[in-house]
C-alpha cells in the first residue's frame, strides 16, 4: 500500500535518517515516539509537504515522492482541528468536495454520509467555536474522510481532549476503521493509545526507526532500552547472561540472579513489566522461578493503581491495584516479596 524507502528529510536544524516501512492496505499504522523525534515530520513528509532530499515513497505501485499533496489521494488530521472559523460545519466539511468540483448533488450526499457516520448530523449549522474538543475532532475527520482518501494521515489526534472525550473518540476512530477498511497511519506520543489502536507500531527516536512490530512486540519484546523505555518497561536492566550448572540461564545484576529464558549469552539488558510482578507479604508457593525479598522504598499513587518500588537491590517497581495494596496493607519500609516468572524477563 505504502512504501516509504530509505527516506531522508533535512530541516536544518532536524533531520529524518534512513526511514523505511510499509503500510499495508487497510491496516491501522502508529508512528509512536517522543517529543522531537520527528513523528510530524515524517507524516507531513508522506503528505507532500516537506522536500525530500533522498529516498522514495510509494502508493499502490505508483511513485509520489515529488507528487503534489493535492493529488496524492491523501487526507492529513491535525491535533488542533485546523477548522475554518467563519465556516459552518457544513461548509467545512464540503470544502474539499467542492475543491473536486464534485455536483451540488453529490456534494450532499456525500454530506449526508459522512455525517450519520460520524454522528454530527445535528452539528451541520454550527460554527466551530461552539463546539467542544470532542465535536471539532469529530468534524476535522468528517472533512478528511469526506473526499474518501486512499490514506488517512492523524496527527496526535486525541492529545488536546480530556480522558473522557479521548476514549470515545478514540473508540469511534476504530469502529470507522473497521466500517471503511481505509488505511491509517496515526502518530501519537501516547503508548496505551498505540497499543489500543494500532495494528502495528513504528517506534520513532531521534530523526530514525528504532523498531516496528505488533503492540504485544512493542510491549513485551523491545529491541533496545530507548524502546523498552518509552513502551514503559520500568524495570530495565544492564547485566550478563551466563549458564549455571543447575542447567539454568540466569541474568546476573548487582546482588541478584535472574532466572531466564534466552539463547543469548553475554553483557546484555533485561527487561520485566511492573505488571508481571506479583507482591505478597509471605513467600508464594508458585511455579515461577524468580523469587526475591525486599523492601518498599517507595510509592507511587496513580488512583485505582499504584507503583511500588521494591529494593533488593537493585530497585523493582511493580503495579498492585488499590484494593490489593489495602488488603494486603501495604507501606513505605514494609518487607515484601516479588515473584515473577522466568519468560517475563525478556533479554535484549
């Protein structure tokens, strides 16, 4: 569908290295990364608005990199809205119809279309500043999706809405994902919104891809600490693989041993989730084969969850909802123990 090939893009001041990846037909694609790391840059890049200094980009078969963005047969969504202010929605919505030069006709079919799609029928006569956040998202959409765009471009989207608004939102980006099959690529900074929707991830840092998979590689398997990092890992070590003559692979990092499941051998990193981490006031009787004592040094009160950090050393953090953390009341300078199985620590 879209091939984006060994791409470089130079701003002066920023640049966009040695970017390739493909985007298949009708698939749900996040571009995910930080603050700067050229996320905007590089959607903008694929909707002809930046000079491409080297590489290609390809759309079903056909070469566009020096395409104009007007005829690429792409539709961009800010997270600003970027409505026309003196414009009804109505207007808004039918101003790239009207640039195709469609009928008056089919101007209003497609009108009447996209709006029960959306929901925002009753919104038609309004003007964008009587909207709340949620309505000009959905609109700034409507108008994208209007033309019927080979491909959707959504520049972090949901970032202005409050959580509420964002996961309906975000809800109804999936359901016309699933209704129209378009192709979407959508960047975000935001990793449970990737890993909500997307099909697969392409992790931006520093101008280049650090690494594309599916949300569960992304979470569970990153290639590098700056992924491991970023997906929110927490527990990121740097150590040695060695074999033991019980016949276990263990992961050596300060005071502890790891036991591992890994062919890899040598200085390299591991990673554990905060949530595979079981915390218990007393030993538990389990099959899992790590299994360590320590001390709660410190807590993080997120609401319904909370992160404990837990030393051993080194220092574990691990997510224990409220009511287990009452039930089994914990506190700050409690003993505890952490138990968590040999495949939850992956070895990069």
């Amino acid at each position: 569908m879209i091939q984006v090939k060994n791409l470089y893009v130079d701003l002066g001041d920023f640049l966009l290295q040695d970017i390739s990846l493909n985007v298949d037909e009708g698939e749900y694609f996040i571009i995910l990364g930080p603050t700067g790391a050229g996320k905007t840059v590089l959607l903008e890049s694929i909707a002809g608005l930046y000079p491409i200094r080297s590489g290609e980009i390809w759309l079903r078969g056909k070469e566009i990199t020096r395409l104009e963005p007007e005829k690429r047969g792409i539709s961009i969504v800010y997270q600003d809205h970027a409505l026309f202010p003196h414009l009804s929605v109505k207007d808004n919505i039918a101003f790239g119809l009207r640039l195709r030069k469609q009928t008056k006709q089919e101007t209003e079919a497609n009108l009447d279309w996209i709006a029960e799609l959306l929901g925002i029928s009753y919104l038609l006569n309004r003007k964008p500043d009587t909207l709340s956040g949620g309505e000009r998202q959905k609109v700034s959409l409507a108008r994208a999706l209007s033309i019927k765009p080979q491909v959707l471009l959504l520049d972090e989207p949901l970032s202005a809405l409050d959580p509420e608004t964002r996961e309906g939102v975000q809800q109804e980006l999936r359901q016309i994902h699933n209704q129209l099959k378009v192709t979407i690529i959508h960047v975000t900074h935001d990793f449970e919104e990737a890993i909500a929707l997307g099909d697969r991830i392409a992790v931006l840092g520093e101008g280049c891809i650090k690494q594309i998979g599916t949300p569960e590689q992304i979470f569970h398997q990153p290639n590098s600490e700056f992924v491991a990092h970023f997906a929110m890992a927490r527990n990121i070590f740097a150590g040695e693989v060695v074999d033991r003559d019980d016949g276990n692979s263990v992961f050596c990092i300060e005071d502890a041993e790891l036991v591992v499941v890994t062919d890899l051998r040598g200085s390299l990193h591991a990673s554990v989730r905060p949530e595979d981490i079981l915390i218990s006031p007393e030993p538990l009787h389990s099959s899992a084969r790590n299994s360590f004592c320590g001390t709660i040094t410190h807590i993080t009160d997120r609401g319904a969850t909370l992160y404990l950090t837990v030393s051993l050393p080194p220092d574990f953090t691990c997510l224990v909802t409220r009511r287990s953390f009452e039930e089994m009341e914990l506190a700050g300078g409690k003993k505890v123990y952490i138990t968590f199985k040999a495949s939850a620590v992956h070895i990069f």
